[in-house]
C-alpha cells in the first residue's frame, strides 16, 4: 500500500518570503501522480499542483513549484512571494494510475503567513 | 459559479436519527466522492462512483450509503448517526479516475447531539 509522509504539522513564514513543504511517499509503482491540495480555513479544498510521475519536469503554477526527486521519493512544494491568503492547511497526495486507485493523503501541513 | 454545491452547509442530528447530506455539480464529471473529515486530520474516502457504478472503501462503515440517481446528484446517508460521525462530510468530483483534478465542495458539517 502507499503512503504519503508529511512529517512538519506547522510552518509559519513572513509574507513575501519563500517557504518549501516537505513530501515524502512510498510506492512500487513506477508511473503514478502527485498532487498537492491547499485547504484554507473554512474554504473548499482546491488543487494547487500536479505532477505525474513519468514527466522529469517539475510541475510549476505562478508562485508555486515543485521539487520532484523520483529516486528519493520526494515531492516537496515551494511557494514563492508568500501572501496572506496562502495561510491554510495543505495536503500532499499520491494516486496510482489504476482503476478505481483513490488518492491517498499525507495528515497536512499548516501553514501561516504572517504579516 | 459555483460547480460542487454541498446542502446544507450545517446539519445537526440526534444520535441515531438517520440524515441525508446532499452534492450536486455542474461540471458533467463522471465520478463523485464522498469523504469524511475530522478536525485537522486528511480527508477519509468513504466511497466513490464512477457513472453509476458504486465502489466502497472497505473500512467505509455499513452505516453509511450513497445513491447518485443521475449525473449531477450524490446523496450520502448516515443511517444511525454515533457520536463518533460527527464531522465534515466532502463531496468531489473529477472528470475521470486515476490522475484527475478532484474539485471538491465547501462540505457539510455534521453535528450528533
């Protein structure tokens, strides 16, 4: 079975600066996808990356990139010019490519920007 | 505009009396889910259908069912609520299986008297 390892509960950052989360799982799959989810207090969850498995570039959205280091099983988010409303709680997850695979999430992260 | 649509935003019942959370969507996605989440913890699939086929997580308890009587609406219902079901009940949706965007809505907080 996979898991998804997401070992930091807490992080806080000052707006503007840069902030990496850190994201480890295991799998013996070789072709599968990842995604990070961002869950801001009392607001629906939405995607904020994803990054399939079988692509060596890193996935990049605006202000926020990937780190992808396949070996090392290790999918780490970084968030660029931090701004107030990046403050939620973001999940690291893993789905495989099968049928009916459902995505499996690390416990979260919860991060605050500060002002 | 709103695309996962979740009613009612709050819900409370009494321990034992059957509830109905309801989504609806607006995207034409072919699979919803329904997850259950506890305070500060990741979301718990409970079940998925993929069109009309249901598949159950295999720790989802007996207690819990679901019925998608067409595209666009997915019920879940607790049949006897237990204090320990107290929670925010998500639904999802994505256009397909393995390696789709879920679009989630704004979920339904349940409360067991």
């Amino acid at each position: 079975a996979q898991t998804v390892t997401q070992s930091q509960p807490e992080m806080s950052v000052q707006e503007a600066e840069t902030v990496t989360l850190s994201c480890t799982y295991d799998t013996s799959e070789s072709n599968y996808y990842l995604f990070w989810y961002k869950q801001p207090p009392s607001r629906q969850m939405i995607l904020v990356i994803r990054q399939e498995a079988y692509k060596q570039q890193n996935a990049t959205e605006n202000r926020f990139s990937v780190n992808f280091q396949k070996a090392a099983k290790s999918f780490s988010l970084k968030i660029s010019d931090s701004q107030l409303g990046d403050t939620a709680m973001y999940f690291c997850a893993f789905q495989s490519p099968g049928a009916n695979s459902k995505l499996t999430f690390g416990k979260g992260i919860t991060l605050s920007v500060r002002p | 505009d709103a695309m996962v649509i979740q009613n009612p935003r709050y819900q409370v019942t009494q321990f034992g009396k059957p509830v109905t959370l309801s989504c609806s969507q607006t995207l034409n996605h072919n699979v919803m889910y329904w997850y259950q989440q506890k305070s500060s913890q990741a979301p718990k699939l409970l079940f998925h259908y993929y069109d009309k086929d249901f598949n159950n997580e295999a720790d989802t308890p007996d207690n819990f069912q679901s019925r998608r009587p067409n595209t666009s609406f997915c019920f879940l219902d607790i049949r006897s609520p237990g204090l320990g079901d107290a929670a925010m009940y998500l639904c999802a949706t994505s256009r397909d299986l393995a390696g789709t965007e879920q679009y989630f809505g704004p979920g339904t907080r349940l409360t067991v008297t």
